[in-house]
C-alpha cells in the first residue's frame, strides 16, 4: 500500500483489486485533528464483504491515523461481517448496527476521536469515486453522507446493495 499526501487530506492507493484501475486511490482522510463532527475521509471499497474488505481498511487507516481498535458498519450494507478481524497483528472489534447511516463506518482509534468514513459504493466509477473520496476529506465541514456522494453523481446506499453483490 502506497502513503500519499495532497493538500489537506492524506491519501492511500491500494494494489489492483477489485473494480478500481491500477492506482486509483481507496482511502482518503482529512489531516485535521480539529474536525469536531461529520465525514472526515472516504473509503472505497471493491465489494460489500466485510471479511474481505475491512482487513485492508484498517492497516490503511492505521498507517495514516494510528491504531485502529474496532470497526462500526451499517448491517445491511455488507455482508460476511465478523465478529473481530486481526489486522497487524491485533485482535480488532467488529460491530455492526441497523440504525446506522449505511453510506459510513466508524473508526475507534486508540488515543484519539472516532473517524467517520463515507463509503463510495464499490460500482461507482473511478472518476465518481475519486470525486467524492476529495470531497469527504475536504478540509471545510463537507456536508451529509448523502450529499458527498450526490455531489459526486454517485446514488446513495439502496436496499438492492446485498442483492447486486450476490450475483
């Protein structure tokens, strides 16, 4: 996994997997401690499989904001999610929620505030996706989930997700 940093957000690309093309990044987030509220990066990732997914997730955060200790996702909108995962060698939490916002997940950090991450749907483009990875972790308060992701031109989590992923 390559760091980069651009402007105020530090960004991750992660190898060719999944649907995004060679280099496209997969993470992004807002370099500011200072955020008090809202999205503070984005995470795209390249299926609705937590199993598979969030490993990559968490060894990408923890090398921008340090040590993840559990992950919160939005039921519906992944499948296969464990009950804990080992990412760098550490046991980390897995919990999941119905009445979550399905277009985020939040980060516990060791020694610092939660990350709330907007999650870019795996079809979206690299174009849209690379968009609304910017605008999450645009150093002014950007705005809902939902609303990131419009921005982008990218449709906000629907119920079809899961059914989508299946086939």
């Amino acid at each position: 996994m390559t760091l980069t940093s651009t402007g105020h957000s530090t960004e991750t690309s992660a190898s060719n997997t999944g649907t995004g093309a060679p280099g496209w990044t997969r993470l992004s987030l807002e370099s500011s401690t200072r955020r008090p509220a809202g999205i503070h990066g984005g995470w795209w990732p390249a299926s609705r499989n937590a199993t598979a997914e969030l490993p990559g997730l968490i060894a990408g955060l923890s090398a921008m904001a340090g040590r993840v200790s559990r992950v919160a996702v939005q039921a519906d909108a992944f499948s296969d999610i464990p009950h804990q995962l080992v990412a760098d060698g550490r046991k980390v939490h897995v919990a999941w929620f119905r009445y979550m916002n399905p277009n985020t997940v939040i980060l516990t950090m060791a020694g610092r505030d939660d990350i709330i991450l907007l999650v870019i749907p795996p079809a979206a483009s690299p174009e849209a996706a690379a968009q609304a990875l910017r605008l999450a972790a645009a150093s002014r308060q950007p705005g809902p989930a939902e609303d990131i992701l419009a921005a982008a031109g990218i449709p906000a989590y629907e119920s079809q997700v899961k059914r989508d992923d299946a086939s």
